[in-house]
C-alpha cells in the first residue's frame, strides 16, 4: 500500500461507533510520528502537557522525578520565561527503575530544591512518570514524607503516558491536583470559576460580558491567578463552569468537597449552537442572556467570508482550539467545504458525523496516527485550519488556530472566521 | 545530591542516538513507548524530522501491554506496518517501560526476524542512559548486520561513524563535513546515517579508514577493525564560527565541554592558536584512548562549577546551556552548542 487510509464521512457514519475500522483505532496499531501526531506522542511539546499543567498554581515548583528522557523537552521552557527556576529533576539510573531506590531520595531532593529557591515554594509539585505506574508507587505516601521533611505542601502529579485512555488520563488528574489545596471558603453568590483550560478564554470573549450582566462579579481562572492568595480564592466560587470534558473530574472533586456545583459548556463553532447553549446557561442561572450583539458580530465575520469566498474548502486538523468534527461541521452548514478531516474518532464525535454524513458524504477523514499518513499526498484545498492540517498542506494558506489565548464563543468563532479571511487573503495566518 | 538537577535540563537520551543514528537508513524504527519518548525523540532530539516523513513510529504502549508483557501483540503491529509502507530493516528501541518490565530485546529481534522476513535490529535503550550509548549500540548493531562482505580498500573513500545532529550540530548531509575531511586528506567521506545510506553501510569494509567524529562511533570503528581491518582515527571539524574566535583563548587556561572528540579538536587548534593550556571534560563517553591527562567525565553539575574553580580557568568553550552551572565563574565563555545538551544546532 501506498496510500494513506482514509474512510468518507458517509461510510464511517454507516459503520457507526461501534464498528470504527481499527485504522482510525490508535490502539490496534502502530503510532506514527509525524509534526502532525506530536500533541499525541508528546502533549507537552505544544501547548499544555502535564508539567506546564502542573505549575499552574502560582509560586509553585516541579521536581520531575524519572529517567532523565522524561524531562528532555523541557528544555524547550527557554531561561527567562514564566517557567524560570521553576523546573528541577531527580534523575533515576539503572537500579532506581528497577528496585523503586530513588523514592528514599525525594525528601532530602525536595529540601534541596526548596533552598535553592529565591522564594519559599507555595507547594512542590512531585511528578513521576510510566517507571513509577509500572512499580505501583504510592505517591501520596511518598508526598507526605516529603512534605514533613520540607514543610511546604507537596502534590503528586502523574505524567503516566501508559494510561491515557484509562479511567484517569495524565491530563485528566493533573486538572484536578491543581485545585486539590484549595480549601473550604464561605461561597460567594457573585463568583464563579471558569475552568477547563490552562490559559485564559481570550480577552474579548462574551462570556466573560454575559456572566457579568447575569450578576456573576466574580469570574476566575486559575489561569489568571497571580497570587498563592488569589488562587486560594476559586474557593469561594457560588459554580464552576467547565469549558473542558477532562475537567470534569476536578469539578466533580470540588463538588464533593467544597460543594462547588458546576455547569458544562462545550466549544463549539455552530453558531446556533452557541446560542442555544447559552440559553440553557442562562435557564441555570435563573436570568435571560441577551447575546444579540455578539452573535451579529459572528454573523457579520461569517456573510464577510462568505462573500468573499463563497464554497471555500477547507481541510480541518484537530490539532487546533476545536472538535474537528464540530468545526467541519459548522464550515458546511455555513455553505463552505470540507475535504478532509484529521481526527480521533469516537462515540462522542458521531452526533456531528451523523450530520456532517449527510451534507459532505464524501469528506475524507485521515488518523493522524496510522502509519500509512506517511505516504499522505496533499490535496488542494483553500486554508488548512489546525497545526496538522498545516503541516499536511504546505502550499496552502492556513491558519493554526491553536494559540494558548482560549477561542470560546461567538467571539472564538467570529475570531476563527476573521482568520480564515485574512489567510485566504494572502495575509499573515494566525 | 547526585542525580539531581537543579540548574540543567537533561540531556538527550540513549534512544535518541540510537534513533538518530539510524534515521535516515530507510528502516522503521519502532520507539518502544507509551508515546512520550517518540514525542521527544522526534520532537526534540531529531531536528531531521521537521524537513521530511520518516518512518519512525511509537508502539503506543498501554499499561496491561506492559503488565502482560505483550510482544507478540507489539510485533503483530510491527508487521502490520511492514506490510503497508516497506522497509529494508526494522528496529525496536528501548525507552524506560521494557527497561522496568524486563523486555527481553534478544527475543524481540528473533520474533520480529521470523514474522517479518527483514532484518531487525533491537536497542535496549533504557532513557536513563545518554545519547552517546544507544547512538553506539546502534551503529555496531547496524554494521554488524548488514556489513557482511569483505571488500577491497577503495584508496579514495574513509567511513565516518559517530555522525548525528546530536553531536554535529547539523542537519544537512555532509554539512560541510566531508570538505573538511577532505582536506585533511581523507578521501571521499561517507557519513554513514547522514548522508550515506544502508547501501554504503553494506560496502563499508571498502573503506580505506574510519575516522570517528564523536565517540557514539567509537565502538563500531573498533568492530570494523576487528571484522575488516579496517584503521580509525577520531577528528571532527570545528564549525567555522567557533573556530574563528579560538584566538580569543590565547594566553588563557582553557576548559572544553563537549563531545570528547570535538573537544580534542578544538584544544589541539586553540594550543595551536597560543591558548595557555586546554583541558577537556565532557558529560558524554570520556575514552580513555582518545582523552588527555587532565580531562575529566562530568557527572554531575556541582562537579563543573568545582572543577571551574579548582582549575583556576579562565576561559570556557561550552554550550552556552551550561553556564547557569558554573557557579561564580566570571571569565570569557565562547558558546559552542551542543544539540545532544541544549538541542540548538550548531552556526555552520
């Protein structure tokens, strides 16, 4: 074979989720490593991976506890970053992988890491890797060791890349560690907590608008958090709004501990979509949230591409800020194309391949991961939108849609569209 | 403590040299990963991998993988993949996962030989090695495996092992490299793994020498003498823009860090350029037969800022990536990067 495999949207949503062909399963074959699959191999090396994850609390530190390979791409934190001097290694050597040995060494590295920090650590995040999954080691004890021989609180966060499609993915649990030192704080009724992402919804986002004419004051994100004490304060959040499935868990531990209720959002692109679910939000929240202005400012972004470029094709990745599927689908009720899509199929994404079957049966979806992407042959297409889709269409224009500032929204769209615009026009792609 | 890094990231590890040297040797090269050592193999250590495809893939471990020890399910992936894209050869490279359950490579190697009809090497990489080790278990095995006939001495062509952008800093063929080996009188240079592909590794008994360029190739240099006959020697260019401010060490007491045989190459052309005295030290391999009394095996990052002060030096020549570990050391620093340490290519 010489062909990279690819299934149409018709054919695959006939199959249905339970008949997903094992080309588009990661687990029946190989991992292919292409610029294209590296959020898969390597989530870290772009964007959040669990170790930027994990110094999401302000003033704190890692100690990255393993094999030395595990901590080989952090050298990409460049000096003088927002990760200076905040990054430390306890390397293991032959006979600590095998006997567990380097364990007895975590208290003493933890005290030495926190003396050579210019200011007292706010918490030590303690981050083991697969060595660590496969020898069973009980990291709550060993924090509490290190956290008596230090004195400052100290976490385990774990980098377990054998289980990320277990019940408790790496990316999962670190989203809870990171609100597990918030305690108990009278709730306020204004406040709430935006969380899902490790960055900010970006700054014109009309959430942040509408909650606040909803009577929300109040709004957080650990992200935003410049303080140990600010952080301290999502505690006293009247709910939590989840942007993120893989915060889920976290929301449910901060339920049951703090009595944080929360509610779900999803990122989504259609934008009738949007309204409705910010109409049920606002059903919730016991209040109507007018947001006419920015869907007619979506609106507006949508007619000016249109009319620009009506039926423009698109290729879509889903190494972007979107559900790729959700994406295309969106692109092809507004009356665009969508030739290809480079995604991980599952049971969640087959209400949009339903859909997406009937208006484009013929749009092609790729695995990123299978080992035939290696003979993929571009197609022509008007933008790639995704890292991946950009790495597969070199000679179009694209736009990478996977900035750390979180699309969300109307705005998220009417922004997506803008760049979609501008790319197509020759101009710097986002 | 030892074993910890307080003002240093890691270095690159075993199964990045051993990927990286054979990367463009026409083989599926399978990391033997849950996915994040590929990712950093590919990501970080192979900076080949931006430019084109390459059939180098994670075998996508998951923990009851690694708790049944499923290698047979590993090699059926394997030969799925063979079937569907071809190759001249596999290999299987270790990360920490088959070093903790005990993988057993020897039998890998076999299994895969049986189903997939092509030859398979097997590095048992274990991540907590560096790249120097897997970069040389690598090349043996590759020579090992495909240099079978005894040819004769083509006068006109020298081998060279120990090749990488780990240690060349490069990631062009040649790059510049074999005009410089050129020029010492050496022939042809055939950079086996850059430049130089699986054909020239099956001929290079032809080779009227090896010259080993870093001391990954040491070990395959000495297997090739044993097998053909063939001699070695180490030298290594020195990039032109460190070479052009080497004058700056004259006079000076002089400590380089780096890859033993570039470092041997630098003290023997800073002597040259009135340089006090030039000590090596290196993180990597220190062999004993290519080092000098005075250098020293760095193994850990209180040792630099010691050896800095004990050694009363007072120039450096080293990746600038180390200087948060020289402790108070104030005197001239000239930059010579090192892929393998900071992942920055080398000036040309």
């Amino acid at each position: 074979m010489s062909e990279a495999y690819s299934i149409t949207a018709a054919a695959l949503a006939a199959l249905g989720p339970d008949d997903v062909p094992p080309e588009l399963i990661s687990g029946t074959h190989l991992i292919y490593s292409s610029p294209a699959a590296l959020a898969f191999n390597s989530p870290g090396a772009q964007g959040f991976g669990v170790k930027r994850a994990g110094l999401a609390i302000p003033g704190s530190v890692m100690l990255l506890v393993s094999p030395g390979c595990c901590g080989r791409n952090t050298g990409a934190l460049r000096p003088g970053g927002d990760y200076d001097g905040r990054m430390f290694y306890l390397l293991m050597d032959d006979t600590d992988i095998v006997t567990g040995r380097h364990l007895t060494k975590i208290p003493d590295a933890v005290r030495e890491v926190c003396a050579v920090c210019k200011t007292p650590p706010t918490v030590v995040m303690l981050c083991i890797t697969c060595v660590d999954a496969l020898l069973g080691t009980d990291m709550d004890r060993v924090c509490r060791k290190a956290q008596a021989a230090a004195g400052v609180p100290v976490l385990p966060c774990y980098m377990y890349a054998l289980t990320r499609e277990g019940r408790l993915p790496p990316m999962t649990s670190v989203r809870q560690t990171v609100y597990s030192l918030l305690q108990k704080r009278p709730r306020q009724s204004d406040a709430c907590n935006i969380t899902g992402y490790f960055s900010p919804l970006r700054d014109d986002c009309e959430l942040y608008a509408l909650l606040r004419r909803a009577g929300v004051r109040q709004i957080r994100e650990l992200s935003r958090c410049q303080t140990f004490d600010e952080y301290l304060t999502l505690a006293e959040a009247n709910f939590n709004l989840v942007l993120d499935p893989e915060s889920r868990v976290a929301a449910s531990d901060l339920e049951e501990r703090l009595g944080i209720p929360s509610v779900e959002l999803t990122r989504l692109y259609q934008l009738d979509k949007i309204e409705n679910q910010y109409r049920l939000l606002g059903q919730v929240l016991g209040v109507e949230l007018d947001d006419r202005e920015p869907k007619e400012r979506a609106v507006q972004a949508l007619d000016a591409l249109r009319d620009a470029y009506p039926g423009a094709v698109f290729a879509v990745g889903e190494c972007a800020n979107a559900d790729p599927f959700e994406l295309s689908l969106a692109l092809c009720r507004w009356g665009f194309g969508v030739s290809e899509i480079y995604g991980t199929v599952s049971a969640a994404n087959f209400p949009y391949l339903r859909q997406l079957a009937r208006l484009s049966p013929e749009t092609k979806i790729f695995s990123n991961l299978h080992p035939t992407m290696l003979y993929y042959k571009e197609t022509p297409c008007a933008a790639a939108i995704g890292r991946d889709a950009a790495w597969y269409h070199p000679h179009s224009p694209s736009v990478l849609w996977a900035e750390e500032r979180q699309p969300f929204g109307y705005a998220g769209a009417q922004a997506l569209l803008e760049a979609l615009l501008a790319a197509l026009g020759g101009k710097d792609a986002v | 403590m030892k074993g910890l890094l307080r003002r240093l990231t890691p270095f690159a590890p075993d199964q990045s040299g051993a990927a990286a040297a054979l990367y463009e040797l026409g083989g599926i090269l399978v990391i033997c990963d849950a996915g994040g050592c590929a990712g950093n193999v590919c990501g970080f250590d192979e900076p080949r991998w931006f430019q084109s495809r390459s059939a180098i893939f994670s075998a996508g471990l998951r923990d009851m993988d690694a708790i049944l020890g499923r290698d047979d399910k590993l090699i059926g992936k394997l030969q799925s993949a063979a079937e569907e894209i071809g190759a001249a050869f596999a290999a299987i490279i270790g990360t920490p996962v088959p070093a903790v359950i005990g993988t057993d490579f020897r039998a890998l190697r076999r299994m895969g030989e049986n189903r997939l009809g092509i030859p398979v090497l097997s590095i048992p990489a274990t991540g907590v090695r560096l790249y120097d080790e897997g970069a040389a278990e690598a090349y043996v095995q590759l020579f090992e495996t495909f240099a079978k006939e005894k040819l004769p001495p083509d006068a006109g062509v020298a081998g060279v092992l120990g090749a990488t952008p780990l240690d060349m800093g490069r990631t062009d063929p040649g790059a510049g490299i074999d005009e410089a080996l050129r020029a010492e009188g050496a022939g042809r240079a055939l950079l086996y793994g850059m430049g130089a592909g699986l054909d020239e590794v099956k001929r290079a008994s032809r080779a009227r020498e090896n010259i080993v360029v870093s001391p990954a190739g040491l070990p395959a240099a000495k297997y090739l003498e044993e097998t053909f006959g063939t001699p070695w020697r180490a030298a290594c260019p020195i990039p032109a823009a460190l070479e052009a401010r080497l004058g700056e060490l004259s006079g000076r007491r002089t400590l380089v860090v780096h890859q033993q045989v570039l470092a041997n190459a630098v003290r023997g052309r800073a002597l040259s350029m009135g340089a006090a005295s030039v000590d090596a030290a290196t993180w990597f391999t220190l062999a004993p037969e290519l080092a000098q009394p005075g250098d020293v095996r760095l193994n850990t990052e209180e040792e630099l800022s010691q050896l800095l002060t004990a050694g009363h030096y007072d120039a450096v020549v080293a990746d600038a990536a180390l200087r948060p570990a020289a402790g108070e050391y104030d005197g001239l620093w000239l930059d010579a990067p090192h892929f393998a340490v900071s992942g920055r290519l080398m000036e040309p």
